[in-house]
C-alpha cells in the first residue's frame, strides 16, 4: 500500500479539526492520523466539578491528573489552553498537610501553557474560591509561558484577595480580561488600606491587552484594578499597554475610567467602551438623562487618547418596549455617542471607529421593525454631524449584532423558534442606515462598510455545523446519540416538518395518536418548532371526527406556517369512499382560522361532495396566507344543479386580499374544477401577483379568461400548461378533438393574454409529446405546441416582460435508442413558427429552454444530462433567427420530471 509522508498526514489533519467528534474519528480511522488528531484533541482542556461519564464520583480534575501521572501519557506538551468551570471552594480540593495539591502536578506535567481561564457557576456565592488562592500560587507563577488569562464571574470575600489573585500573574502574560468579578460591598465603602496598596502586580508592565467587564453587583472593580494598575505600572516607561475593553460600564466606574485615561490614555491605540442599560439607576433616583452625560464627560476626557488609532463602541441592546412610545430615544448609550466621536475629533492618528448596534431578542418584529429599531437609538443627525467631522478617520464601520433568541430577527414576520434568513436582515438594516447619516456617506464613501455578527457565536458554530446536515432523519438522530452539544439543533430541524399518516407500523397507534400524545405531554420540548405539517391518507375517518386532534394541534403548535392535505393516490379507501373531506371540515374549523402564521397550504387530491365544500375549506383558510396550491382536487356531485345547492357567492373568501400565488393543477377526472375555483377567486382575491395554471382543459378556457380580465393587471409571473387529451367517451371522440383547430380557436377566444400588463415572467409547460401518433405526423397537432407560437405573438405588447421559459418534456415510455431527440422535437410542433415568434420578442432579456426528461426509471434520469446536451444543440439547429436576435440571452437548462 503506498504511504504518504507523516508531515503531510499531519497537513490534511490540521485541516480537519474543526470539532473534536471529527479528531477522535481520525484516530479510529488510521493509525498515521492519530499524532495530529491527538495534538489538535488536547490543545484546549476543559476541567469541570462534576463527569457523568464516570461511575466512581472522580471530577474532570482528577481524571485528567491520573492521565498525566500515567507513563503512557504522550499529549502533556499539547495542552496549550486550560480553562477551570465551575470553580468552588471544594474544587479543586485544597491541600492538607503536606500532600501535593493537583495545580502542583498540573504545574508540573504541562509545560506549555499559554492561556488559563478560570470561571465560577453563577449561581456560586461570592467568596467561593478564597480557598484556591494558595493552589493557584503553586501554578500560576510558574507558567513561564503564560499569555492571556481570563477570569470569569469569580467571587472573592476581599478587595485584598482580588489584588492577591493578580500578584499571581507572570511578567510574560500580555492580555487579561476580568468579566464580572464580585465581591462584599461593605468592603468598598473605605478607601484602599496602605496594605492593599502595597500588594504587587507583576504583569502590569508587560500587560498589552486589558479588558474589563464592570460588575453587576453594583461593585466598583473596574476602578479598584485601574488605580491598582496605575499604581503597578508607574513611571512614563516600560508600560506595554495598548488596548483598553471597558465594558458594561455603570455609574460608579466613570471616575476610575477618567483617573486611568488621565494618566495612561496617552499610550493607547485601541479603545472599546460600551455601558450598562441600568447605568443611571446607582447615582440617584432623580437623576436625569442629561445628568448621567454630564457625569461622563465630567470623569472621562477622551482628548486624553492621543495615539488612538482604532476606537469601538459596543451599545447596550435597544429597550424595545420603551421604543414604541419613544422612550427609547433617552437610551444612554446612543445620546452619548455623538459627544464621545465630538471629543475625538482632533485626535490626529485615528483611523478607524468601529460602532456595534445591538438589536433586541425578546420581542416580535411585528411590534417592532428594523426601521422602528434604528429610530429609536438615538438622535441619527447628531451622530451623523459627530461622523462627519472626523475628517482624519479612514474607515467608519457599522457592526449589526443580532441577539439570537426565540423570537425571530428584526424586520422577519414570521412564528417564534423559525429559522431566518440572517442575510436578509442584515441587508435591510445596511440599507437603512446610509440614509440616515448622509452626510456621512457623502464624506466617506467607500470608506463606510457594514458588517454582521451574531450574538454568542461559540454556541452558534454548533448550530450551524449541525444544519449542514438537515437533509436526513437519520442523520439528525445520530447527532443526536453523537454529542449532546448537537441535540437543539438536530431537534429543531428533525420536527420542523411532521408527516402524519394514517398507519404507523412501528406502534398500534396512527402516526397521528402517537403524535398528539407527544404533544400532549409535560415532557414535550419541540412544539414551537413545528412550522410545516403534513396529513397524509386523509381518509372519511382520519382523523376520526368528533375527537379534539384538531384542536389539541392547535393549542399546541403555535408556529404552523405550511399545512398540506393529502389523500392516497389510487387506494381502495379512495375507491370505496369519496367523501373524505367534507367530513373533516368541521374539525379543520377548529385548526385552520387559528394558525396566525400560516402562510402557504397544499390541498393535493383531496375529494369533496359538492363543490360547495371546497368554497367552505377556502372559507377556513386565515388573513395570513399567501401561497395557495390546489392538486386535482375534486368533488362527486358535480352534476347538482345550482338551485339545489347553497349560493356560492355568500361564501366567504378571507384569505384571498392577502394571497399572493395560486397554483392550480387540474384534475385527471376531468371534472370542470378549475373555472369554479377560478370564479371565486375573481369575486374575493385582489392581491395576487403570481399564478400558475396545469393541466387546463379547453372546457375551463373561459374561466381563465374571465380571471385575466380580472386580475390580469397585477400578475407579474404567469405560468401555463395545458392539457390536450381532454374528457372525451371513446378514442374516436379525443383522435377528433386532437386534430381539429378547435382548442385553439377556443383558447384564444376566451383568454387574452394582452391583459397581463404588468407581466415579467411567463412560463409555458407543454404536455408530454404522445410520440406513437409522431410516427405518422399527428403528433404535430398537439394542442399546446400548436398554440405556442400564436401565445407568444400575443405577448409582444407587453413592455415589462424580461423572462419567458419553455418546458419541452419528453416522453416517459421510450427511451433515446427507440425513438431519437430528433423525431421528438420534430414531433413538439412548427419550429419555423415558434422561432418567428419568439425572434419578435426583441425586448425579452432572457429566454429559457428547460429540456425535461420524464423518466421513471433511475437509468433514464443518469442519462439526463447526455440528452440534455444533444437536445441543446438540436433546439439551436431548430430557432436560427432566434439565435440570431437573442445570442447570449438565449439559455437551456436540464429538468426532471414534475418540474412545476
């Protein structure tokens, strides 16, 4: 077997590593894998308190200790990133007597080390890891190559203690980030002791990058480490500090961020600065929007920055309740923003201001837009007057943070816990804010750019990774048994869409039953996820009548925005009984007109009694909805005169002002549905944009038209196909009807296509071409390729019309060696009159040949792409002027079959 070099294993490894579930694959997959995947494996540890995984009651601490005291142990010098979780006063256990504690061996076995975290359970008392100072003095200070450390949540009874914990840190440590650090108030009332004072700081010289989350105990320790770190790193040099993160930052911290940049603001380069939403609440409870400003410029003199090159602000995320009624505008963060880019103006090496706008998780964009949202974040002159007179600043950057929650993003109507098309969003907020800074895009330029983030991007990155593979069931299962981290994810794209079934062979139950119990139970954690359901084998009784499914559905799946109905395709229930949904109308009653989301529904083969009960389904139908598909739906008593039923025009229609696409496909039956149907529409639905039509007979020719006459003006995309066998008693009757010009006449009689003024896309879907009546010509008396030409004539005064597609579908039955692409297309029609007609279109962009092959077999679809490429240059051979007039506008693509 030929080997590949070690180096370049470990290369493609290096490329791998994305995941841990992915390294420890590589390890069972090849022996020469295992270096790599074991370096990439053990670079970060994490040691938590507790490990279910283990029966005997070891922590992640003391299990990873016995792998580092074991002589097989090969990953020490790997571990480059140790993060301690869920510190506590019991963890890691204190030393007693004289027996070495586990930071000593930690110490001892991983000599590498370059970051160490260490961060408290939330809900930990404050002064939990007192205890742990002592251990840590035996690691910390002898990390030689210790670069950043983190401290997160930590609790510490004393002021001295905190400083203590800072003693500990090497001279090689260049970046550290305190985040929430917390301590007894008491102990902050006096003034620092001449002790705490005196209390060492060995990394304040060498430290580059400090960053500090201010307390939400109300405790000042943002202030407490700057004047401890002023103190540290006295003197004009020496001091490496070029980064400062003040984050969070409340009343009782502006005095110590202004005692700092008075001192050190000289030597930075990049600043960062956000605050908290309840800054004004700790100064005084009369205490003003304006007070609260003046205290900032007071305390903080950001004139003091004179080698800043880079300067970000991170704004607190919009209180969007108070922005309905325009509280919001009093926001601290955003009225400060443009005093704070005023003072910065004379500061010579700026270059670059980064500003972070944070929107809301917690409420419906239907409360509150985009637009609304940006309003509401401040006065958009000032700060657009404050951009525009940084004249020295080459990049002004927007930075979008959508806060991911379980309510849609800003701007996205849609149910709560559905996925969003983030990109839409972020375009809408970058459209509307150069419009609202003009001066600033017309100073600027290209030097304006936006960019989008979403919040918490560690946990996203499994989120994402786990929608890679949404395209299986199974798939998502086995995440499931693969990693916890993957269960959210797999859950909320396994239930997204629910089939439900009349049998379920697995239980005794219906698929349905077992599903209404699943809801039905305390336990149920995906119910908001459902956003598409399906019934399947809809039946007389399925789902039995008079039971509450519909309305436990309801109850429990707020989010619904798909809903099919569908009855099985040629079963012996559909032979023996034709009134399956004219039964379960009352119950859709109660699921229906409650789904505020729902915003497209599929009614496929669905029989009813009379053609009044479709009108009473459309009547259940909500103001939400705005895609309608309609798939050989059909009713028995089609010959019941008019005056024996319920007049069809009281019906309600309430969803018609709020469709927008209708997709009808006729019935095979050849039951007169569709001019039916089409009527009602005419006499409610006024918003539509979007219609397609299959399978029409010539006997509905007249309920298109009138629909046209209706609606024609608003249609922008249009699609057509028309059916040629139509309802006929003998062979005799339909051979006559296929070679007389009677549907023709008929078609262009009752439907003017010059109605649609407004049109932008047509398509056209011929019928599958009946290649035995070819043999002998009559397969060029096809009706829709026979009306082609005299459709497309008809559509020369339409000035707004861009795209027109051709579907030319082959035949299922014969394969290319039985009856070539040539005698095909020969057999579709007149060329000569298809390419006259569309070389006049000469204001058409785009003009597309979809070549569908109809093949059931899998071998026929395999082969679709060698035909597809002989039927391209048969159909070029074919439309020589059209070729000529069109050129590059003329295109071809391959289908399947079904394509509409």
């Amino acid at each position: 077997m030929l080997s590949l070099p070690p180096e370049l294993i470990d290369y493609v490894v290096d490329f791998l590593h994305d995941d841990l579930f992915t390294l420890r694959t590589c390890s069972l997959v090849c022996r020469a894998l295992v270096p790599a995947a074991r370096f990439h494996t053990f670079q970060h540890v994490i040691l938590r308190k507790g490990w279910c995984h283990l029966v005997r009651d070891d922590t992640h601490l003391d299990a990873f200790v016995g792998l580092l005291d074991s002589t097989y142990c090969t990953f020490r010098t790997f571990v480059t990133r140790l993060t301690f979780q869920e510190l506590d006063w019991d963890f890691p256990r204190p030393a007693k007597g004289k027996k070495k504690t586990a930071y000593f061996k930690l110490r001892k076995h991983l000599p590498a080390l370059t970051s160490i975290a260490l961060s408290q359970n939330a809900r930990a008392r404050p002064g939990a890891i007192d205890s742990q100072l002592p251990g840590l003095a035996d690691l910390v200070p002898h990390c030689a190559h210790l670069t950043s450390v983190l401290l997160d949540r930590v609790g510490l009874p004393l002021r001295d203690d905190i400083f203590l914990l800072l003693s500990l840190l090497p001279t090689s440590v260049d970046t550290l980030e305190l985040i929430n650090l917390r301590s007894n108030w008491k102990d902050f009332v006096d003034p620092p002791s001449e002790k705490t004072k005196t209390i060492p700081f060995p990394a304040a010289k060498s430290l580059k990058t400090l960053k500090l989350h201010s307390s939400d105990w109300f405790i000042p320790i943002v202030g407490e480490v700057l004047d401890h770190f002023t103190r540290s790193a006295s003197g004009k040099f020496g001091v490496q500090l070029r980064t400062l993160e003040l984050l969070d930052l409340q009343a009782h911290d502006l005095a110590g961020a202004g005692r700092f940049l008075d001192v050190r603001g000289g030597i930075l380069t990049d600043v960062a600065l956000s605050f908290s939403r309840g800054i004004l609440q700790p100064i005084s409870g009369q205490q003003t929007l304006e007070d609260g400003i003046d205290t900032f410029l007071t305390h903080v003199d950001m004139r003091k920055l004179t080698s800043l090159r880079r300067f970000r602000f991170h704004a607190e995320p919009l209180d969007i309740v108070n922005s309905r009624d325009g509280k919001g505008k009093s926001t601290f963060a955003y009225r400060l923003l443009p005093k704070i880019l005023t003072s910065l103006a004379a500061i010579q090496p700026l270059d670059e201001v980064t500003i972070r706008l944070v929107f809301n998780r917690a409420y419906r964009p239907s409360e509150c837009s985009v637009a609304t949202q940006l309003d509401a974040l401040g006065e958009w002159s000032e700060l657009d007057a404050a951009l525009a007179r940084l004249q020295n600043v080459a990049s002004v950057v927007f930075l979008a943070i959508f806060e991911r929650s379980l309510w849609p993003p800003p701007g996205c109507d849609g149910p709560l816990n559905a996925k969003f098309d983030m990109a839409k969003v972020y375009d809408r907020v970058r459209a509307l804010i150069p419009m609202r800074i003009p001066k600033t895009v017309e100073g600027r330029g290209n030097a304006l750019s936006f960019a989008v983030q979403i919040w918490r991007q560690e946990k996203s990155s499994i989120i994402s990774s786990t929608s890679c593979t949404t395209t299986r069931a199974f798939t998502l299962r086995t995440c499931s048994l693969v990693c916890r981290a993957f269960v959210p994810a797999a859950r909320f794209h396994t239930f997204q869409h629910v089939a439900l079934r009349r049998r379920w062979h697995r239980i005794m139950h219906t698929q349905l039953d077992a599903f209404v119990l699943l809801l039905e139970s305390p336990h149920c954690t995906f119910p908001t996820f459902v956003t598409r359901l399906s019934f399947q084998e809809l039946d007389t009784d399925f789902p039995a009548p008079g039971t509450d499914v519909y309305s436990v559905l309801r109850r429990r799946l707020p989010a619904l925005a798909f809903i099919a109905l569908s009855q099985p395709k040629g079963s012996s229930s559909m032979r023996s009984s034709r009134a399956q949904l004219s039964s379960q109308l009352p119950g859709l009653a109660n699921l229906l007109p409650n789904c505020t989301h729902l915003k497209s529904c599929l009614l496929d083969r669905a029989t009813f009694v009379f053609l009044e009960d479709i009108f009473e389904f459309l009547a259940l139908l909500p103001a939400s909805l705005e895609i309608l598909e309609l798939v050989d739906v059909r009713w028995m008593h089609f010959d019941v005169p008019q005056s024996e039923t319920s007049d069809r025009k009281t019906i309600p229609f309430t969803a018609a002002k709020s469709l927008k696409t209708i997709k009808l496909h006729s019935s095979k039956d050849g039951v007169t549905n569709m001019s039916g149907i089409l009527d009602h529409f005419v006499r409610s639905a006024t918003n539509i944009t979007t219609l397609e039509l299959f399978g029409v007979f010539p006997h509905d020719f007249d309920g298109v038209g009138r629909f046209l006459d209706a609606h024609g003006a608003t249609l922008t995309d249009f699609a057509l196909g028309l059916d040629q066998d139509a309802p006929a008693r003998n062979h005799s009757e339909r051979r006559r009807q296929r070679d007389s010009e009677e549907g023709v006449a008929a078609f262009l009689t009752n439907v003017d296509l010059r109605k649609l003024t407004s049109l932008r896309r047509f398509h056209f879907h011929a019928q599958a071409l009946d290649i035995m009546h070819s043999l002998h010509d009559d397969g060029k008396r096809a009706l829709t390729h026979r009306l082609l030409p005299r459709i497309l004539i008809s559509l020369l005064g339409i000035e707004r019309l861009e795209e027109i597609t051709i579907r030319l579908p082959f035949n299922v039955w014969y394969t290319p060696s039985d009856r070539f692409l040539a005698i095909q297309l020969d057999g579709l029609g007149a060329w000569d009159a298809l390419d006259s007609a569309l070389a006049k279109l000469t204001t058409v962009q785009r003009i597309v040949f979809v070549v569908a092959f109809e093949g059931y077999q899998r071998r026929d679809e395999g082969m679709a792409q060698d035909l597809h490429d002989e039927a391209v240059v048969l159909v070029r051979q074919r439309l020589p002027k059209t070729v000529h007039k069109h050129g590059d506008g003329l295109s071809f693509a391959v289908g399947t079959r079904r394509v509409a």
